[in-house]
C-alpha cells in the first residue's frame, strides 16, 4: 500500500506472477479517508470517492472523498438517535429496530469463514455505535456495562432500491411462542451440525433427569436448569450467555448426559441462560445465518447478562450456587469465525480488540483471590485432555499461522496448543471460572461439530479434575 498521507486515493499494488512466469503489476484502488467519528476519535475509515480526469472539461478534474450511499445512511441513524430525547429512566425502549434498505453486498470469500459483507457491517456498526451512543448521553464510558437501554436491532434489508432508513420502536414479535415451548424429539447430539431449537434444548434438559429450577427471563422465557445432586463438589455448568455463541448449548447437554451416565459429579446444569436474544438470534439467523448478529449478544435489556439485576436470567446462576455450593463455574462461550469490522468506526470493533480477528479454541480462567492454585490445577487438566484430541490441536495451528500472518502474536499463554488467559478477579459469584471461547459465530457443520465436541470434552475434563482438586 502507498504511504499514507490522508488526502490522495491510496491503492493496492500487486505484483502477479502468472503460470507462464510474467510478472503483472496491478493496482486496485482503496478509498479511505481521516474523520473524526460520532465519538470524537480520529479513524481512518474506508469511503466513497470521486475521481474525474477529463481532457475537454478539465475544470471538472477531481479526486476527493465523497460520502457514499453507506456511510449518509449510517449517519442518518446515528444523528437521529443522538437528536432524541431519551426518557430519564431505563430501558429506554423494549426493542429499537434500525432499518436500513438498499443496496448492500454480501459475498462469501474462499478462505476459511471469510466474507465480504456490507451487509453485516452495517449491522454491527449500528448496533454497538448506537450503544456507545447511549453511554455518552448518560455520560458513561465505553467499557460500563451497566447501562440498560433495551434491545438495539439493526435490520439490513438489501434490495436494488434508493437507500432508505427507518428507526421504529416495538415489541419483541415472538415471545408469546416462546413462553409454552414445548419439547421436540431428541436428537443425536454429538451429530447436531447446527444451532439447537428451544424444543431440542428443553427435550435434552429433560432426558439428563434431576432436580429441574427454571427461572424466567425479562421477557418472561423460561431459563430451562437442573440439578443432578451427588456426593463430593458439585459444579456449575452454563451456556448462551451470549445467546450468538451457539456451540455452547449443545457441548453443555452432551457434557451433562455423560456426566450423568457414568455417575461422576453432581453438577447444575442451564444451557440456555439468554433465551430472549437466542429468540432474536433466531430471527437475525433466518435471514442471515453466517452473520455474527451481536444484536442478539447482550440481554433484552441491552447489556450483558452478569449485569442483569437478580430476579431475571441470571438468578439460575444464584440459584444454581445455593444448590451445590459449587466453587467451580464452567461457562461455554464463543466468539467470531470472521473478520469482525465497525467500517465507520475505526474498523477494528472499539472494546473488543482481541476477538476481531478468528484466532483458536482458547480458554479463560479466572480466579478469587486464594484459588489460584486449585484453579491452576483445573486448567491444567483440561489441557492435559485437550492436547490429545487432534482435532482441536490441529485447528488450532492452522489458525495461529492464519491470525499471525494478518495481526500478528498476541501475547496468550500456550500449553499442549491450546492457548489461555488467567485473569484474577475479585466480584465473580464462583471462585473459580472456567470459560470457553471457541470461534463459532456462526458456523455449522463439521466446524460447529468439532467446537461442540471440545466445549464438552472441556466439561468432562474439568469435572473429573474437580473431584479430586476441590474435595
Ligand atoms: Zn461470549
């Protein structure tokens, strides 16, 4: 790429070596711009621009920026949300629909879940920049994550007509469905190579047997748990916090279905702890089922579930405490399996850094302060159990030489190939949490069978190494 001074058109240059051995220089234009965004941060953002070199009008010669169809769009949304007068109380609203019409793309790319996608970039600059905008007007930083301002639902309809928006507040369309689902047939788990219905989820609860807890969501879904109550350390076992990270549920039923055949630990288990934005989920899938859809990450209430006040979804996690007096926590999360970009925002997404880019299966753990050794201990085995199962170690090396030839190293600790963070925390409910992130947004197939096979193999592990560790 040219050096960049922030007023010219840059470009690609590429040097192809064809079959025949002639080199071939190309250059493929890339427009960008500087700007200073709704956040008052300098980026350095794709554009639109205009260029005209014309021998009978010279006068109209250019070569400038100008704001394309996307970005007047983006900011139509964005100014009107900021001209509102939001009520002095939260949420602000049940769920805001921010439709945008027109013209977009989204072309699948020959390299691993890769795409091209103005659809889903629209989608997620929208809704985490309506967030932040949110924070602002209440005078909150980007990183609080207790504001509460309802459910944010950007809508990309792609068609041939003109650009149109459109910011329309309304209620959630198909709770009523959900509240009185009721269970499908069992399936084969360990085959499922896609996301599970709530029936299916319901169903598998049920087969595993136990003490059933429910407990119901803001919107009034059932949060479906039970209790299979054993001797020695229970654990905690949960999935779908973040209800776009779909290999979690179903490696949480397969975990507690062989825990409970082979008469190991006694365990909680609530494999579909968000089901208000696994209900979005499902709607965003429909239309787009290989999009991130983060509008369906956070609760109904539009924050994260561990800032939930009690009483709504995340009392399965009090309660499942009280039940077990558990000190081990397993919570299966995921996160992109492509290139997450916020185009009018700085590209790479504000906050979330380290997961923009697809990188391996990883694991977290965290810690109170007085549990580092057992939790030490817990992590080690699960990578002692890892590290044997190819599949997982061979994905994973390809993916660290793929991330590192696009971001570089970052700094993860490493064993058996299976990489980790340890994070020392001192206002988690359990002393110890172990959480998965596996790249499954939103993968199907063989790669949502191999993240739900190692989401469960995590469990098991972490369950016969608590059996010992904290007894
Ligand atoms: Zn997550």
């Amino acid at each position: 790429m040219a050096p960049v001074d922030g007023s010219g058109l840059i470009a690609y240059r590429l040097e192809l070596i064809g079959r025949d051995g002639l080199l071939q220089n190309r250059e493929i234009a890339a427009p960008n711009h500087f700007a200073t965004d709704r956040a008052g941060q300098r980026i350095y953002a794709p554009s639109g621009w205009l260029q005209v070199h014309s021998d009978k009008k010279p006068e109209l010669n250019c070569s400038k920026v100008f704001c394309a169809d996307l970005e007047h769009a983006f900011d139509l949304v964005m100014t009107a949300l900021a001209a509102e007068r939001w009520p002095a109380g939260e949420p602000f609203f049940n769920r805001l629909e921010l439709r945008v019409e027109g013209s977009f793309y989204d072309t699948p790319l020959p390299l691993a879940h890769e795409c091209m996608s103005t659809v889903e970039a629209m989608h997620e600059d929208l809704h985490f920049s309506a967030l932040e905008l949110f924070q602002e007007i209440r005078g909150l930083s980007y990183t609080d994550r207790t504001l509460r301002p309802g459910q944010l639902v950007p809508t990309i309809v792609s068609n041939d007509g003109p650009m149109r928006v459109s910011i329309t507040a309304e209620r959630d369309p198909d709770i009523d469905a959900d509240k009185s689902v009721s269970a499908s047939p069992l399936i084969d788990l360990a085959d499922a190579g896609h996301w599970l219905e709530p029936g299916q989820i319901k169903a598998h609860l049920q087969d595993i047997g136990g003490e059933p807890f429910d407990v119901r969501s803001r919107r009034g879904r059932p949060v479906w748990s039970t209790h299979i109550d054993r001797p020695g350390p229970n654990m905690v076992i949960t999935s779908g916090q973040h209800a776009n990270e779909t290999s979690g549920p179903v490696g949480a039923l397969r975990a507690a279905k062989h825990l409970t055949e082979s008469g190991r630990n006694g365990f909680t288990v609530s494999p579909l702890v968000n089901p208000d934005s696994y209900a979005l989920f499902r709607e965003l899938s429909g239309q787009y089922p290989h999009h991130m859809n983060h509008a369906a990450r956070f609760t109904a209430t539009g924050c994260d579930l561990l800032y939930v006040e009690r009483g709504f979804e995340n009392e399965a996690h009090h309660i499942a405490k009280e039940k077990t007096g558990a000190r081990l926590h397993l919570n299966l999360h995921g996160y992109p399996a492509h290139e997450w970009t916020r185009p009018f925002s700085g590209y790479i997404s504000r906050g979330a850094e380290l997961w923009s880019i697809p990188r391996e299966f990883m694991l977290i753990r965290r810690f109170a302060p007085g549990w580092k050794v057992q939790g030490e201990s817990i992590l080690d085995a699960i990578i002692d159990e890892l590290k044997g199962f190819d599949p997982i170690v061979d994905f994973n090396n390809e993916q660290r030489e793929r991330s590192r030839l696009y971001s570089g190293s970052f700094p993860f600790n490493h064993r058996g190939g299976i990489p980790y963070i340890i994070e020392e925390v001192d206002d988690d409910l359990f002393p110890i949490t172990i959480i998965t992130e596996a790249p499954d947004e939103t993968v199907y197939d063989d790669a949502f069978r191999l993240f739900h096979t190692v989401q469960m193999k995590t469990v098991l592990a972490a369950a016969d190494a608590s059996a010992t560790m904290l007894s």
